[in-house]
C-alpha cells in the first residue's frame, strides 16, 4: 500500500491537498494511506512545506528508512527563486500556493503515477549542493554571483546591481576569498561545476 505524508502547517491547503489526492487515487482504484506529518521519513511520498529555516536548514537527504522517495515541495514563487543557492530543494517537483486547484490537481496527478515512482527523487549531498558554501554571502554577494555565472562582465553586473564597478570589483573579491579561490578562471570553474542551477 502506497503511503502519503503531508507536512504542511497551514491546515486549510493540507486539507485541500488531502482531497485532491484522495480523488485520484479513487479514479485510480489504488490503495494509499495518509501518515501523520510526524511519520513523514518512512512515506513513499512526502509533500513538504518550505520551512521557516530553510535557509540555514541541512541539504534534503533520502531518509535511510525509504531509500528512496518522492517529495513534492510546496511554496510561493518567490520562495522558489530564492532557493537557486539550495539545489536540494530547487531541484524537487514544486506546487506553488499561487496554483489553481486544477494546476496542483494536474501536477499531483503526473508526479504519483506509477512510473514516476519509481523514478523518485534523488538525495543531493551537502557536497554536491555547496549551499555550506554560500550560506555566509550577502544579497548583495549572491547577486553579484548570479550575474557572473550568467556570463555578464563586472562593468554590466555593477551596471545591473546599480552600483559603482570599483564596488562590484569589492564583491567580487569577498566571493573569491570566501570560496577559497585564488582567479577569475578558478571561479567560473567553480560556477560550473557546483552552482549550474545559477544558470539559465
């Protein structure tokens, strides 16, 4: 029997969430089972709520219990952007708070068929995300990054941040030292190895 975890503080969208699947697993004639959100580590599938913390929460690992399983992440938009440091979670299937009933209906509906199960979602270590890594940056540092691993110069980045290029010059400098990196070269290296979710 298939088993279902919803942690999500908001009672009204759990409850709402609850019959929409119920339905289609009706429509499916499948057996499932809803776990407290307590129990959510040994669920086969788990909608999780961005926490309060998650910007200095671990790195999203498979529980060891399931081995495997699929996590549906619930957020706005807004909060889903923010995550482009956090692979771990940028990564996971998403339902936005802003979706229309029809459009989560038609997501939950896709991300727990069969096949997709058994495709689920894969654990991305701490040393793959490098979110320790720039958890300590600035907006200001973080923004300046975004637009370097975009391919900008510092002249169009300083010219987008609407600040001075000596100042980006600056930021730049920060990122290098706090990633330990001693060029330019080295940096864009970087940006391509561990932080492709920057680039779009």
């Amino acid at each position: 029997m298939l088993t279902i975890a919803i942690r999500e503080n908001n009672s009204h969208f759990s409850h709402g969430l609850k019959i929409i699947i119920e339905k289609i697993y009706r429509q499916r004639n499948e057996d499932f089972y809803f776990l407290p959100g307590e129990e959510h580590s040994t669920a086969d599938i788990v909608f999780m709520s961005l926490a309060d913390n998650w910007f200095t929460a671990d790195c999203f690992e498979i529980p060891n219990a399931t081995k495997s399983q699929r996590v549906i992440l619930i957020c706005r938009h807004k909060e889903h952007q923010s995550l482009m440091f956090r692979p771990c979670l940028y990564m996971l299937p998403v339902i936005f708070r802003e979706d229309e009933v029809d459009e989560v209906t038609r997501k939950i509906a896709h991300w727990t068929e069969a096949g997709w199960r058994r495709n689920n979602t894969t654990a991305v270590s701490a040393r793959i995300c490098y979110y320790c890594t720039t958890c300590n940056f600035t907006s200001a540092e973080r923004q300046l990054l975004i637009y370097i691993a975009r391919g900008h110069s510092l002249q169009d980045a300083a010219h987008l941040m609407q600040i001075e290029e000596d100042t980006a010059r600056i930021y730049r400098k920060v990122i290098m030292k706090k990633l330990k990196i001693r060029d330019q070269y080295e940096l864009m290296n970087f940006i391509k190895i561990h932080l492709l979710s920057l680039i779009h």
